[in-house]
C-alpha cells in the first residue's frame, strides 16, 4: 500500500456556490502558474443520473452510517450511489459542486472543491429516514498519491481561506 496526502474542505451553508467559484478561479491560477495544465473549475447541479455520475468520478459522495437506514428502507431515487440495508452504510451523491480539476505533467488528475448535498436522506415517499449531519455546508474530501508540493500548495490556499477541515500528509 502506498502513501497519500489527504484533504478534507468545508465551506459553512451560507457560502454561496458564485463565492466558491471565485475563490477556486484564484487557485486555478495559481495551479497554472505551477505548471498544471489543463485545468478547470465547474460549477454544476447533480440533478441527472449523467451528471450524478459524474460526481462520483469527481469524488464526489458522502458516507452515512445510521441504524434507521437499515432494513426495508427504500430511499428515493437519486440521493445514493450505495445503499447496505444491513448495515445501514449508503454513499449519497451530491446535489451540486464547485470544483477546481487539475491535471500533472504525466496526465494525471487532482481533484479540489466543494459538494453539497442533501440535510436529509428521505424514502420513496419523501418522509425522512435519515439526516446527514452536514447542515447544508459545503464539504469535500479526497486524496492524492503523489509527493508532489505543488498540490501542498494548492491546499494551502484552502487553509490560507479558512476552508481546511483536515489534511494528512502521509510523505511527510
């Protein structure tokens, strides 16, 4: 098994997705001037089963473990990318993200941003089953498997913005 630099973002649910955009255009240049090419920042809703896919290669999906997901729960389409009736472990997808894309020398790509996702996971019938904790705040976790200091500095404008929730470095 390999090392990896782990990131972890949040953004409080007042931050609107036009401020997150602005600030992940500042890092984007930044990640040129570093040598990372191409790059880009979208700005889109998960509001399709393409586009929810999509979250998912991004990274984007959101881990819950709660009793009253377990059993003969049946959530409502599209909030969950996996759902383990027995143990009540479900990966919900995002309803909208904001996120910088960066790509290395090699063609490899970094991932940078922010996902919100639903306060609450209901079934087929809209009652709620379960609450995500997040409050509607933005939040975004990934990682890297790679020394490389220019993604450091990359979070480090995170950090720099106050929106760094957790990092570990595993090359340090």
């Amino acid at each position: 098994m390999g090392l990896s630099f782990f990131y972890e973002f949040t953004a409080p649910a007042s931050t609107t997705a036009a401020e997150l955009e602005v600030f992940l255009h500042d890092v984007q240049r930044e990640a040129k001037a570093l040598g990372f090419n191409p790059t880009t920042v979208l700005n889109v809703p998960f509001d399709t089963p393409e586009r929810r896919e999509f979250a998912n290669r991004l990274g984007g999906n959101f881990t819950l473990q709660d009793d009253r997901l377990k059993g003969v729960a049946i959530p409502a389409p599209g909030q969950l990318r996996n759902h383990d009736p027995e143990s009540g472990e479900s990966r919900l997808f995002p309803q909208h993200g904001v996120v910088l894309i960066v790509t290395d020398e090699r063609g490899c790509e970094a991932c940078f941003g922010f996902f919100q996702f639903p306060e609450h996971i209901t079934d087929i019938h809209g009652a709620v089953l379960a609450a995500t904790g997040l409050q509607g705040r933005w939040w975004f976790r990934d990682f890297v498997s790679s020394p490389d200091p220019r993604v450091r500095a990359l979070v480090g404008h995170f950090e720099t913005a106050g929106y760094t929730k957790m990092v570990k470095d595993e090359f340090a």
